[in-house]
C-alpha cells in the first residue's frame, strides 16, 4: 500500500491505476486508493533511526559541550601560564638565578600546572581522578626503579643548580677529574681539562664529592718555595726572591708580598716566597716569577741544591790484610 501512494504522489492516480491495470491485477477504485493511503499515513510511526537518534542526541550535545569547555580552558588556561612563567623567569633574573635553574624551575612549574589542569578537565570528561592517580603512580613506580640511576644523577645536578658550588666557566678539581666547567646538565655536568678533552661526570657522584672551585674568587695567592744550600746567605736569598715577586707586573702591589724560611730540611733549607695576582693571571705569574728566582740566583752564586748519592769506601780493612 506504501508504494502505490508512493507511486500516485509521483505520477498520480490514475497512473497508478493504469499499471495495476495493465499488470493482470484485479481492478482498484480511486476511492479504494485513497482510502487505503489514508490507513497508511494514520498507521504511519517513526523509524527506529529517529527514534535511536532523539535517545542518543542530548547525550552527544552534552559530550560537545564538555569537549568545547575543555578546548576554551585549555586555550585560556596555557596562556596564563605562559604569563606566570614570564613573571617567574623575571623575578629569578631579579635575583640573579642561573640560566640554568631558570629554565628548569619554569618547566617544572609548566608541567605541574598542565597536570593540575588536566586532572580537574579529566574529571569534567567523566575519567575518574583516582583512575588517573593510580596509573600515574604504577608509571611513576615501574619509571623509577628502571632509571634509578639517573633519578640519583637528576637528584644531584638539582642540589647543583640550586646551592651553586660552581658555575659555567669556573676552573674546578675533583677526586674524579679537573677541568672548566662547560655545561651543566639534569644529569651530567661536562668539564673541558686544559688540554681541551671534554669529561662528563654524572651529577648523582659529583653531588656528594668534595669539590674545589679555583677561580670563585677574584684574586688569588701565589705560593712558591725553593730550597737552597745551607752555606747560602738566606738574608740575601729571601731579598732575591721578594724582589722577584715586586718585579713581576701581574702581582698585586696593594696586597701583602712575603718571603720567609719555610723549613730547614735534610739537605736544602726552604726559603717561601707568596702574594696576591688576579684569578686569570695565575699561571702566567707563577711561571714568570719561578723563572726570575732561578736567573736571580744563578746571576748571584746561590746553590739550589738536589739530591745526591755521595759513596764513602773504607780502604782500611784491605790495607791490613795486605800486611
């Protein structure tokens, strides 16, 4: 019956009739029709897609609306964050904080709030937060005890950046190794030696060792000793040494210049000589002020002495025998 009103909407009644007709059928009325369509359009209900699609549509209207709150906090939310990172990185370069420690307190304050954000936007989603705290903490667990070692290492280079015993570009001495301080990394901290190798020690070992920092400072002391012979007027030697430190041009006129008997060792007395000179010009004033003392003494007599073997031979037993 649907398809005859089909037909008849399409091409009319009559045909409609026409081919019921033509096809062998027993004839119908008009009036048999209509009635028929009327019966039709009265028994007519929804299809079951309608139908699913008014149960289901408040549902997906209520997933877009979670979905575009979602999309207008995080939007909002990361540029607020933006904007308390640029705060934070000012306030430490206020009061002169590495670059270093700068750069890994912003990350670390833009991940704890990404993950406060997308916890509470988890919860909006219908995820419970418990579900997410759970799979954090196996992850965080099985994350741990695979990378214990470079937890220990990330720990360490941590107690680095923030108590600062060194800083790029110092000249530090380890039990490990020496060198200028090139990078300073979350786990590892690269040294240059002089000689221009690269060593990387692992920050977790670093951390807990004893670390000298040669250049922290400003100035630094000069320290030489020398022995001579104990026939040397050392009056005359300690005169010879305090003038090879006043002649150098590197050493500090305004800071204490000394020079003193140190020890009066087995075979030589040792005469000291000390002073002040800028950081950077260490070496190339200790070497220029040893090389003076040795041209002063050689020019004034003066006997550096070294260790020597001297054989004594008793003759006298031989000289018995012989009798």
């Amino acid at each position: 019956m649907i398809f005859s009103y089909l037909i008849s909407s399409l091409f009319g009644t009559g045909i409609c009739l026409t081919a019921v007709a033509n096809s062998g059928l027993p004839s119908i009325s008009e009036s048999d029709v209509a009635q028929s369509v009327v019966e039709d359009i009265e028994n007519l209900k929804p299809s079951v897609m309608m139908q699913t699609l008014k149960e289901i549509s408040p549902f997906l209207l209520a997933i877009a609306y979670n979905i575009a709150v979602v999309v207008i906090v995080l939007f909002i939310s990361s540029r607020i964050i933006k904007l308390l990172s640029k705060m934070l990185d000012k306030f430490l370069k206020k009061i002169n904080v590495d670059l270093a420690v700068r750069r890994f307190l912003i990350s670390t304050l833009k991940v704890i709030m990404y993950a406060l954000i997308i916890m509470a936007l988890a919860e909006r989603l219908g995820i419970n937060q418990a579900t997410i705290v759970a799979v954090l903490g196996s992850a965080g667990v099985a994350i741990g005890l695979a990378w214990q070692g470079s937890l220990s290492n990330f720990a360490g280079g941590m107690i680095i950046l923030v108590s600062r015993p060194f800083s790029r570009g110092d000249y530090i001495i380890t039990p490990k190794a020496e060198g200028i301080v090139d990078t300073i990394g979350i786990i590892y901290t690269i040294l240059l030696t002089p000689d221009n190798k690269r060593i990387s020690i692992p920050n977790g070992a670093l951390a807990n060792d004893v670390i000298t920092n040669v250049t922290a400072n400003d100035i630094r002391r000069i320290d030489i000793q020398v022995g001579v012979a104990y026939n040397t007027d050392i009056r005359r030697a300690k005169k010879l040494i305090k003038e090879a430190f006043d002649e150098n041009g590197l050493v500090l006129k305004n800071n204490e210049i000394l020079s003193y008997v140190s020890e009066l060792a087995s075979s030589a007395v040792i005469l000291g000589g000390r002073a002040w000179c800028k950081t950077e010009d260490y070496w190339t004033a200790r070497w220029g002020i040893i090389e003076e003392i040795k041209v002063k003494f050689d020019k004034n007599g003066i006997e550096i002495p070294y260790d020597q073997l001297e054989v004594h031979i008793n003759e006298s037993k031989n000289s018995l025998s012989k009798k």
